[in-house]
DNA sequence: GTCTATACACGGATAGAC
DNA sequence: GTCTATCCGTGTATAGAC
C-alpha cells in the first residue's frame, strides 16, 4: 500500500535468482552472462545489481541456501537404530536431491568458481553432512550391528553412490523414486551390515 | 636431419595439450583462455591454432583419448568367474582414475561444453564402458553368484561409488592405493552378492 | 612454426536519467 | 527500481611479417 510505484525487490529478487540457477545449472557459471540472467528474469543487466552486490554473490548464494537447507531437513534421531536411522538418511538423501536437481549440479560442478572465502564456508557446510552420517555409522559400529573397516571411506563412498541418482534418474522414467529409494537401500544395507 | 629451423611440432603439440589439460582441470574449460595455455606452454596465443583447429577440439581430443585409453585397458575375460570379473573391474577402475585425476575431472565435469556432435561421441564410449560392468553383473546373476535386483541401476551405482574415490584420494595419504581398493571391493562384494 | 598486431564480439560492472 | 549508455578488460581467432 505504501510500496512505490514500480517497486518489484520482493518479486524481481527471487526470479533473479531462479534465473541464475536454472542458467548456471544449465551452462556452467562461467558461460553464463549478467546479459542472459537479465534477459531470463525481462530485464535490464544493469537492474540486477539491485538484488546483488555481482555475479559471484549469486552463486554464492544459492550454493549456501542449499547446503543450509540440506542441513536443516537431515532426519536425526538418535533415539532410532542405527539400521533405521542409516535407512532414513538413504531415503532423505535420494528424495532431497532428486527434488532438487539444479541445486545439487550447482553444489557439485561450480565449487571451483567460488572465491577462496566462500569456499571455505560452502566446503564447510558439506562437511557437517557427512559427518551426520558418519555419525550413523560410528554408533552401527559400536552396537554391532555395522561391520565397517574404515567409516570415513564408507561415508564418502555411500554419498557418492546415493548422489549419483541424480546423473541419471527422472521422474515418470522407469522406475519410481519409491523403487530407486528401496534398491540403493538394499544395497548400502548389504555393503555395511555383517 | 630435414627437419626445418624452428619446427617443434612434435614437441610443442603434445605440450599443448598437456598445457590444456592441467589448465581446464584447474579453472575449468570456460574460465580458461587460449592465452593462459599458450603461456603455460611458452609460446603466443596466435602459434596454439598450428596444433588446434580450435578451443573446442582441444577439449573434445583430451576427453575422446581418455574414453578410449580407458576402454583399451578395461580388463575383459570371460573365462574368469563373475566375482573375479568384478573384483578385476573394481581394482582397475580405481587404479586408472587414480592415476588420471584431471582427465577424469575434466571427462565428468566439461561434458556440457562440448558440442553437441562432440558430445555424442563422448557419451556413446562412457556408455560402452558402463556396458562392459553390466555384461559382468549379467553374468554374475546368470550364474547365482550375484543377487541384484536390476543390474543396470547396480552398474551406475557402483561406477559411481567408485569414481567419487578421485574426490578424496591423493597419493601419500593416509591410505594405500591397496588398502583404497580392498575398501570397495568389500563393499562392492557384499552389495552385490546375496 | 612462431611472432606481433589486430579484428571483432562479449564480459562485468557503473553512471545518471527517469 | 529500471532504463540506456558506456567504461574498460578480455575473449577467440586470424593476417601477415619473419
């Protein structure tokens, strides 16, 4: 009501940066202009400095917006089992990502175009997910119901295989997410069990 | 001896490429420029179009010769058993990516810079190798040695699983090649067997 | 085969009018 | 808040001298 004529911050700033990312996940940071995001969102180059200080702000950001909302949703429950608690992250992890596939290539494929500084920060954040799972393994572990040589390979190793879904699977492709979800189950369930 | 004065054709060629190669792998295809590789080779940007017809044949000649290296050393013998099969392939799939970080760097990460002829050679030898893995899971299930409920998903998950080892492993770290290889191929045996 | 010089397009970012 | 216009650097690729 009080909002000046012709003043869009609160729509034009999210479509820039779902402009950003639709382009970015498509063609690569670097091969992507101010001039095409501009021309994605309808407008002029020069607006978009209206809703970041430059480019690498909003890489930046969408990267950390990601990774924070990984974190955010992780399921945690120590009181569960730690059979239970590694199915329901094999379960998270796969539906996440695959809900999420730009963000997921961006988080991958442009960690190198950040600067030294958001890097550190991004590189960070993916740290303490894995060690959300780690923890997992550590306590099958310690109950005895894993039977794991070295944790912190087995960790990488699975988040590997379960981010790989997302080279390759679609939806309304061959197979359901349920279906994907119960075979990668099947699998880590074998690889870290006795 | 009939050499002309000043023709390193021979030297300078494969400088090139080995100039592109560390460079893309580094910064990345877009964000390198033709004078930064002639530079890391020591010559002028103008001499680099002697060896390539353009930037985009350096890409696509780095990525073709790695598929095809990686195909021509691909261990294949049928008279060995399934496991055997598998074990060979987990061991090797380590070891030549292991030995190769920026060419596989480069094969994962530069696939949407390439042309889209280019690209459809490219994708039709990482099929081919990931065919090659299927056939042994096949065999494997035929047999009753594997128990896997859809070797195609098996065989991406695997590939993935195995190649996401280059994010982490570097020579003199804490783990041996060997000890990296007896990790997976645990894992990958348990996985896949019933 | 390599050099210098250059054509020509496009990049990020900013200034100032409206 | 958006526009037009522009600064200035850098990009790929080529031409012609040596």
């Amino acid at each position: 009501m009080a909002r000046t004529t012709g003043s869009h911050s609160d729509i034009t700033g999210p479509r820039v940066r779902a402009a950003a990312l639709r382009l970015f996940a498509r063609g690569g940071y670097a091969a992507v202009s101010m001039r095409a995001i501009a021309a994605e969102v309808g407008v002029q180059a020069g607006a978009l400095y209206n809703y970041t200080p430059d480019k690498q702000s909003l890489l930046f950001d969408l990267m950390q917006a990601h990774m924070t909302d990984l974190l955010a949703e992780t399921p945690q429950d120590p009181s569960r089992s730690a059979l239970q608690q590694l199915q329901d992250f094999v379960a998270f992890h796969i539906r996440f990502h695959a809900d999420r596939p730009d963000e997921v290539f961006i988080a991958y494929m442009e960690l190198r175009n950040l600067t030294e500084e958001n890097f550190a920060v991004i590189e960070r954040l993916r740290r303490d997910y894995e060690d959300r799972l780690e923890t997992i393994l550590r306590a099958g572990v310690a109950s005895g119901d894993f039977s794991v040589a070295d944790t912190k390979i087995v960790t990488l190793a699975i988040i590997a295989m379960l981010t790989g879904v997302n080279t390759w699977y679609r939806p309304g492709g061959r197979l359901s997410l349920d279906e994907v979800v119960a075979q990668y189950w099947d699998m880590v369930r074998k690889a870290v069990t006795a």
